[in-house]
C-alpha cells in the first residue's frame, strides 16, 4: 500500500514538474508557409466512379416496395395516457390500511 501511495505521489508530482513553460511571454511574428504549386491553375484529374461497377436489371411486372407496405395507424400519446388513467380509475382499492 504504501509502495502504491508513493508511486502515486511521484507521478503527480512529475505531472506537476511537467507543466511548468519554458515560453516566455515574448511576441513571435506568425509566418505562413508559402505554396507556390496550389495557386497556379492545372488541369482536373480524371472522373474516377466511387460506386461498385453492376448492372441493374429490371424484369417484367416488378412492383414497387410501397406497394407492399402496410400502413400502420399508430396511437397517440395522449390518448394511451387516458386509457391508462380510466383503467386506474376503475381498479378496486384496498379497503382496510394496515398501519403499526
């Protein structure tokens, strides 16, 4: 335990150590670097196809995938809520209270 507590100690204390900045508070002229070749005008490259090379076929009486689907009517919150609040309302309450 103590074995671990001391090592714990170095690392932080290290850590410590190592934020310390050696940059002095001297202001520095920002220089960007200069590309030549980027501002002169050349000729684009090649169109190259990013998509898998397939072909599509297409075959006599295929329908489409909405023709398929089903429609689903879905419940509003609102409404699940006060159905939910009716059935509590109905259930039998607990006629005697135990109390010690």
């Amino acid at each position: 335990m103590k074995i671990t507590i001391f090592a714990l100690c170095f690392i932080c204390t290290t850590a410590a150590f190592g934020q310390i900045s050696t940059v002095t508070n001297v202001a520095q002229p920002l220089v960007m670097v200069d590309h030549p070749m980027h501002a002169i005008q050349h000729p684009m490259g090649t169109e190259q196809s990013v998509l898998e090379s397939y072909d599509f076929t297409s075959a006599h009486g295929e329908r489409p995938l909405w023709e398929f689907a089903t429609v689903q009517h879905n419940v509003p919150l609102g409404d699940t809520a006060r159905l939910l609040k009716q059935e509590h309302a109905t259930v039998r309450k607990a006629e005697k209270v135990w109390s010690n």
